[in-house]
C-alpha cells in the first residue's frame, strides 16, 4: 500500500470526474453513498444474497482471511472502505506564522551596531 494513501471516513466527501461516473450522475457523494451505489450495482449481479450496504461497511460481513502474517486462518469481519491516494504529497508546514515574519525581516548587519554607536 502507498504511505501516502489514506483510507476515508464515511462521511467524507469524493468527487468523481465525469467521464468515470458509472455509479451515479451526481459529482459528489460521500463515501458512504459511494460505497451503497457500489453495493446497488453488487445486489444486481445474479444470484448474489447482499445484505444492506451500510452493514457490509460499517459493521462488515464475517468472514476468514489468510495473511502474511498469520498462522493459519483468522475469523473476523471484512468491510468495504474508499481509499484516497493523492497524487502530490501534502506539503509539510515548515515554518509557523511567527517564524514566517522573522524570515522576512532582513537579518541584523555588523554595521548596525556601530550606526547605533554614532547616531
């Protein structure tokens, strides 16, 4: 997984651009809404007995994974979430308001004390 990805809570909100927008018209949704209409289009699929979307993501469903780590199969409950991977990483702050001030005021010149001096 990217470092830089970030897994969404429900009730953020995602934009889609409008040429992939096959789950719904709407530019944005949040991502529960966006998980449901994923669900919708699950539930339509022959043969398929899903349970109602906000239990399969917030709650999950049961199930057994086998993992790297693991030493044989785990029970637990899987759920469905959106991850969000920006493409620039977040520029860090490096400098506070106050330490941005101080930046900008030019710093003091040897000369300055010997102006003082005469002045």
């Amino acid at each position: 997984m990217d470092n830089n990805c970030k897994i969404l809570d429900y009730d953020e909100v995602v934009q889609i651009e409008e040429s992939l927008r096959i789950l719904s018209n709407d530019p944005t949704c949040k991502s529960r809404e966006f998980i449901a209409e994923l669900m919708a289009v699950l539930k339509q699929l022959p043969g398929q007995q899903w349970k109602t979307s906000s239990t399969i993501s917030e709650e999950g469903i049961k199930a057994q994974v086998l993992t790297y780590e693991a030493k044989g199969w785990q029970k637990g409950r899987i759920r469905i979430r959106l991850e969000f991977c920006p493409d620039e990483p977040e520029v860090e702050e490096i400098a506070g308001p106050q330490e941005l001030e101080s930046l900008l005021i030019e710093p003091e010149s040897p000369l300055d004390e010997i102006r003082r001096m005469q002045g």
